[in-house]
C-alpha cells in the first residue's frame, strides 16, 4: 500500500507479518516493519527505513542542550533594548488557548486488545487493527472510559451521555490508517472548568484566582512514537499507536505565559490526583500545543473569533511541548514574534510552528490545516457511545479528593502552612501518608505539632513508600508509632522491628494466586466468561491479605492475569 503526498514521493510500506487471528497481539518476531520512501523523477527524496533499531550513542536531547546554551548565549551578547521593552508588550493584549492530550491510565489500547506498556521492545504491542491490516475492525475497550470519565468529572465537565467517534484525515508516517478516530462533533464530555489561585503560580496580573474553561474532552487514539536518527533515518515505534487519550481543549482565557503553564501544571496534578493518567510531562505521558494570538489594546477589536470568543488576532499554534518551561518560554518567543511582525507592518499567518528545547524562537512547521481539510466524518465501524447514569453516579461518588480539596483540609485540619500542604500533596504517596496523619489527630483529639512528628520522620516514611521498601500498611503503622511517642530513626524502627518489604519469589506469587482462585470458582467464572474485570481486584486484596504486607499488588494482579489467561 502506498501513502503520502505526491510532492514527497510515495511512501512504501512493506510489512513482513505472519497473518494470526484479527485482534490477536502480535509478538515481536512477527514484526519487521520497513518503510521506505519511493522516489519519483525530479522530485529529492529521502529514505525512512523503520526497525526496532538502537538509539545513536549520542543522545540527540544532549545534543539540543548544548546548542541550546550556545543560543542563550549569544542572545545574552545583544543590547537589552532590542529584546523589546515591558511598556511595548503593554500595547498588545496576548490570548491563549491549550489543548492538552493525556495517556489514560489503562491496560490495553482504545480499539485492540493489545497492551499499552510503554517499556516494552519496540514493536511488540500491536493488532492489526492497531497496523490498519484491511479487514480488522475496531473493537472499543470498555475500561478505557473509565479513567476518562475521572478526568472529565474532576474538571466539572458536563457528562455527554451518547457521544460518537469521528475520523480525522491526514498523511504522515506515524499514522498507518491514514486518520485518527477522535471525537470530533460529539466529544463525552463538554463546558468544564479549571479555576488557578495565586499559590498555583500564575501571573501576578491575574490576581487571587482565575477561571479558565474547558470546551470540551474528547477521546481520541495516539500515534507512533518517532525517533529521528541523524542525518535521514527516522524510527517507528508501533506500540503507542491505539493508545487512549483525552484531548482537553480550553478556551482562549489565558493572557499571561506564566498563567498558561500554571494551567498545564495543574491539570496533570488533576489527572494524576484521580488515576487518570500514570505518568506526566516528565515520561512522555502529557503534552501540550498551545494556540497563541495577540491584538493591539490601541485599535478596535481583532476581526478573529475562536470557540464563540471574539476580538481575537490571528492564531497560530506551536505543538508538541513537553514540560511546563517550555510551554511558558515557547508562548512568550511567539508572542514576541507576532509582535514584531505586525509592528514592522507584516501580517500574521494562521500556520503550526515547532518549539526546539531550549531555543529562543517558534520555527515554522507548515501551513495550518483548516477544520475541512482534515475531512471530518462519523466513523462507520463504531457504534455510538453510551454512558449510563448508574455509571456515573458510582464514579461520582468514588472518586478521589481533589489537590486544592486535599491542600486546604490539611490546612485546616492539620494545621500546615500552605507551602507544607502543597508540598506534600505534590508527592506520590504523600496523600495517603498525610491521611492517616489526620486520622490519627482526629481519633487523639489532638492538634498537629511539629515535634510530634517531625517532618525528617514524615518524609523518611513517605521515602521508603515511594522505593518499595516498605508497604502502605507498614507507612501507616510507622506513622503510628513516631505519633505515639517512638523517637527512633524510622530506618532504625523498620530494621529493628523487621517490617522492611520481603520480595517474594515468582514460585510464592503462584502458590498465593492458586489458592484464592480455587476458594472463588463462582467468581473466577465471571471473570473469564462475563468480561466483569473488576473483579480481579478482589483476588489482588486476598493475596495481599494473606501475604502478610509481603504481596505487592502489580506483581499479584500480573500473576492473576497469567493463571486466568486473560492476556491472550
């Protein structure tokens, strides 16, 4: 099959693939992609060969960083008044608009079976219907929702009980179907909203707080995963394609970069507050394009209107950011931008641009594409999406505290500063530890004292947690001790007392999980015939139960999974 625009040559794909069973994962020697540009007469060509090939010993990130500082550099050489004064800024009014896209904290892709791991070998996580093989249909993963309907609840979104998916048409090497099934016309979810304090980190100009709305979030899947290989070989990793996403898009109410990345910084915290995601900026697992446009606060409004604001300059995005500094350095490069541009008498050009890590300015990607060239349409292999009440009440109802909820009662409650609480909260196991902590005031009666448990003890427990050296069950006993009174090094009191995390063997693991599966026949058979998946949790409990605080609760559902065979 051919792919790709005349004006770059056609793209061969040739896969080397045994056919299997549609929707059967395919295994690593099954395999062996290899995508080879085609040239044509007069046209330069480039070849793209695609393997599960070694990264360059040199890693290009350090590469970047290094151009990187010779850049800043040389930009610190030139004389200050021709980076543009703070009172010429004041003449034009910046406006941005986000649209974030997060991996969901599942197990398998949105529309296979196929494992979402991100650890794997290149090229093991993938069906068919994830290679767009002609003839595999899109099955859609229940599970997958549920994580997305957390992130639209926890954003005060209102709930679309029949949503549908839309395909979304272009060309490029990371997308073998030549579309993304996304939710374009009727997205799950619609008019959220985030509000951002002062203590979030946004600009002093917004003052005390800020709301800023959430049009709406849609699923949607991802693509490859590209590595370019100086000078001309770029690498296709297939084991992200299918991956879910949301895709949350805001309105355009933010005037100020640092506001901006204030906003993506609490959003992630959100997300991952509510298991919506597993990882974030830092791994790959969050990424921002931000939609910048400024006006003149001298002339009559901007002829532009963007999700039913008006006023507005012409947009133009910049993708595919990575960490919150850049979405704050690549917002205020094209503001700066556009600002000379119109300036010196030019005009802005509705385009998408790139953001270099590190750099100093926006580079030009291409021409933006308008809503009709990606040839929208409603997706004929998916049914439409129902979501049921009784579903959403138990999400409702079960879903877990959110930051500024968890902040504020650990200063009320706890009587933390601000700074303390924020802190905490911000660590991966920090809630749990701090719950327990109010718990333990509330049952005593007490008020929270520094020297009761001192923060070097509080943080050593919350250490050990986060490194698996010791349990949840054993950080609440711990914390328990040091609050009654115990003055002991929390290292010393785990060696002592010998709670520190006994890994059991593969041989033990197995031995545990034989037993509650033969104790539940009934409930085994639900599992493996009825598809009731949460269910599996329940054997997890056990085996933890009867592990003695020596069972970790990943390797037990791994375990479980294998003996039930539902990885197959």
């Amino acid at each position: 099959m051919f792919i790709g625009k005349p004006s770059q040559g056609f793209l061969e794909v040739t896969r080397k693939l045994a056919l299997s069973a549609p929707c059967r994962t395919l295994s690593p020697a099954s395999l062996h992609p290899i995508l080879v540009y085609t040239p044509r007469p007069n046209f330069r060509t480039q070849s793209v060969q695609v393997k599960a090939a070694q990264l360059p010993q040199e890693p290009l990130r350090k590469q970047f960083k290094d151009e990187a500082k010779q850049r800043r550099a040389a930009v610190k050489q030139i004389p200050h008044h021709l980076h543009g004064s703070r009172s010429q800024y004041n003449d034009w009014e910046l406006t941005v608009g986000i649209e974030i896209h997060a991996q969901l904290n599942t197990d398998r892709k949105l529309f296979s079976n196929a494992l979402t791991s991100a650890n794997d070998e290149p090229n093991v996580n993938t069906a068919l219907f994830d290679l767009a093989f002609p003839g595999s249909q899109p099955v859609f993963q229940t599970p997958t929702l549920l994580p997305a309907l957390r992130a639209a609840i926890a954003l005060d979104c209102d709930i679309q009980q029949s949503s549908k998916f839309d395909r979304k048409h272009y060309f490029y090497q990371d997308q073998p179907a030549g579309y993304q099934i996304t939710q374009y016309y009727e997205p799950f979810a619609k008019n959220g909203h985030i509000t951002l304090f002062d203590h979030d980190g946004i600009a002093p100009e917004d003052g005390e707080s800020i709301t800023v709305g959430i049009k709406q979030i849609q699923l949607e899947q991802d693509t490859a995963k590209t590595i370019l290989q100086p000078p001309n070989t770029m690498l296709l990793d297939f084991n992200r394609v299918g991956h879910p996403l949301i895709e949350i898009i805001s309105l355009p109410q933010i005037h100020y970069p640092q506001t901006a990345a204030a906003f993506v910084r609490k959003i992630q915290s959100m997300l991952q507050s509510v298991s919506a995601v597993a990882t974030g900026m830092e791994m790959g697992g969050l990424r921002a394009d931000v939609n910048v446009s400024v006006r003149s606060r001298r002339n009559d409004p901007g002829p532009h209107s963007y999700y039913g604001i008006s006023g507005l300059g012409q947009r133009t995005e910049v993708k595919n950011l990575s960490s919150f500094k850049a979405v704050e350095d690549a917002i205020i490069a094209e503001r700066d931008r556009q600002i000379d541009v119109l300036e010196s008498g030019g005009s802005i050009e509705g385009e998408t641009r790139g953001w270099t890590l590190g750099g100093t300015e926006t580079k030009k990607l291409r021409g933006k594409e308008g809503e009709v060239d990606y040839r929208y349409m409603p997706d004929p292999d998916i049914s439409p999406l129902i979501i049921s009440g009784e579903l959403l009440r138990h999400i409702e109802t079960s879903i877990p505290t959110l930051p500024d909820e968890q902040v504020q009662n650990l200063v009320d409650e706890v009587g933390l500063s601000l700074k303390d609480a924020k802190t905490l909260i911000a660590l991966d196991g920090g809630e749990r530890v701090t719950h327990e902590l109010g718990g333990l005031l509330s049952a005593s009666n007490s008020i929270f004292c520094r020297e009761q448990v001192p923060a070097s003890a509080l943080s050593s427990i919350i250490s050990n947690l986060l490194q698996d050296r010791i349990t949840g069950r054993t950080a609440k006993l711990l914390l328990s001790l040091v609050f009654h009174g115990d003055r002991r090094n929390v290292e010393t009191i785990i060696t002592e007392e010998k709670m520190g995390l006994e890994a059991l063997s593969p041989e033990q693991y197995d031995v545990l999980a034989r037993k509650v599966l033969s104790e539940n026949p009934e409930m085994v058979a639900k599992i493996q015939f009825k598809g009731q998946m949460g269910k599996l949790q329940f054997f997890v409990g056990q085996m933890m139960r009867i592990g003695g605080g020596k069972v970790e609760a990943k390797k037990a559902e791994g375990v479980l999974r294998r003996q039930l065979k539902l990885d197959i």
